[in-house]
C-alpha cells in the first residue's frame, strides 16, 4: 500500500470513528423532559393555566402585576410589569411573539392624542421613548406589546395599572434574552446601537389571565386584589390613583 492510499485509509477510519462517536452520543443523550413540579402546584391549588408541554411559554396575570417566564415547565424569570388602567384595561389573550424590535420609535394611538395627553407626533427611538429601548411584538397586532419605559420608577409602585393596555416589563433584556435564547450582553448591544432592527423569535405561546390566587416567587399563595373589579363580591378593590409619566402609552 503506498502513502497515499494509506493516509486516505486512516482518514477513513478517522472519520468512521468519530461519527460512530457522534451518534452513540446522540443516541445516549438523555432529553430534557417537562418538569411537572409547578404544573403540579397550579392544579392543587384549582389555578386554571396548562404549561405548555414543550418548550417556552409566556404568563401575564393581571391581579399580581408579574410576568412568568417558563421553559420546559419551569418557571425561568419572574418580572414586575405594568398594566392598563381599569379604563384601559389590559386584555386578557392567547396568541404568540413573532418578532422583537430593538430600537422603536412610537407615535400614540389618535385616543390618546384627542384626549390631550400627547401631540400627534413620532417619537424616536431613543431611552426617553415611551416603549424604551425593545419590543416584544405579539401575533394579532392589536393588543400593543410587552416593552421596556422611559419610567422606571413606576415598577417600584404597589399599584401598577397606569398605562394604556400595553404591558411594561421591569427586566425586559432578560425578558428578550429568553425569547431571542441569546446572551443579555448582546441584547444590551442591539438596544444601545444606532440601527432600529426587527428580529424574528420563536412562536413562543403568550398568555395574560386574570388570576387573584397565585403562587408568590416562594411558592406561597396569594389572593391580590380585584384591580379591574371583577368580582362583583369582592372588597379588596379601591379605586386607583391615575398617574402621568411620559411613559403612559
């Protein structure tokens, strides 16, 4: 056998190892299965949402102002939001994220700017617009999106129903960080560069529901009050106070 045939064998035989390898990996890889633990506290406690079996899901509940984070049936980010007013009140809804957009610019809805409380204007991308610096856009288009504000102050508020629909989140890098499977750091990058960008995500299932028994970050459960009056028994209800900011889209 000359050199060549010889270095063409072990080449062969190289590659033939390495893929046998491949593949008895693949094949001894365990999946990632659902964790069913917070599934199994949300039945136990009668709370009326199924975690999608597969991959990622999206919680809004309206009463507790947070937001849930879940892959693969574990809850991976809870976050603070603000909400709509009960004269603007966030809609409850099933639909999915089809793309983030870093940068927005913003004009307000004709509502807001026969009401006074905006000019008919187009504000541009920048920190001190109203949607920040990233927007999770959601499938049907008309119920607004899940974003970053110019206001931050307000997620230290214990009522946090001020906005117009649309739903602000306090940690909304993580958020598109989840969404996007991307690292923070280059969420940061996109957010704080000079380009307006839309990125297409996953259909990752979103929900808001408006449940008044859920479970706090510690897994106790918690009844909050009736903020859209629902409950026409209820007495934990009072009359928000109504708050300006710029960030009140």
């Amino acid at each position: 056998m000359n050199k060549t045939n010889a270095k063409n064998l072990q080449l062969t035989l190289t590659c033939t190892v390495s893929f046998c390898c491949l593949f008895v990996g693949v094949l001894l890889a365990k999946p990632i299965e659902f964790d069913n633990r917070f599934q199994t506290v949300l039945d136990r406690y009668d709370i009326e949402y199924q975690i999608p079996r597969e991959g990622k899901a999206i919680l809004v509940n309206i009463p507790s102002y947070e937001m849930i984070a879940l892959e693969r049936g574990r809850p991976v980010l809870r976050s603070r939001i603000i909400l709509g007013t009960p004269w603007h009140p966030t809609p409850l809804l099933e639909t999915y994220t089809p793309i983030v957009r870093f940068r927005p610019s913003w004009r307000p809805p004709p509502s807001m700017v026969a009401s006074g409380e905006y000019l008919d204007r187009i504000w541009p991308p920048s920190e001190s617009n109203p949607l920040g610096l990233a927007a999770v856009h959601l499938r049907d288009g008309r119920s607004g999106y899940l974003h970053d504000t110019n206001c931050p102050e307000l997620f230290q508020r214990p009522d946090r129903a001020p906005s117009h629909g649309c739903i602000r989140v306090q940690d909304w890098g993580d958020l598109v960080a989840f969404v996007l499977d991307t690292p923070l750091e280059q969420v940061h990058r996109l957010a704080n560069g000079r380009q307006t960008m839309d990125i297409e995500t996953p259909s990752i299932p979103f929900s808001v529901r408006y449940l008044r028994n859920f479970m706090d970050i510690t897994g106790q459960l918690v009844s909050s009050r009736d903020i859209y009056r629902r409950d026409p028994f209820s007495n934990a209800w009072e009359q928000p106070v109504k708050v300006t900011c710029d960030a009140a889209e």
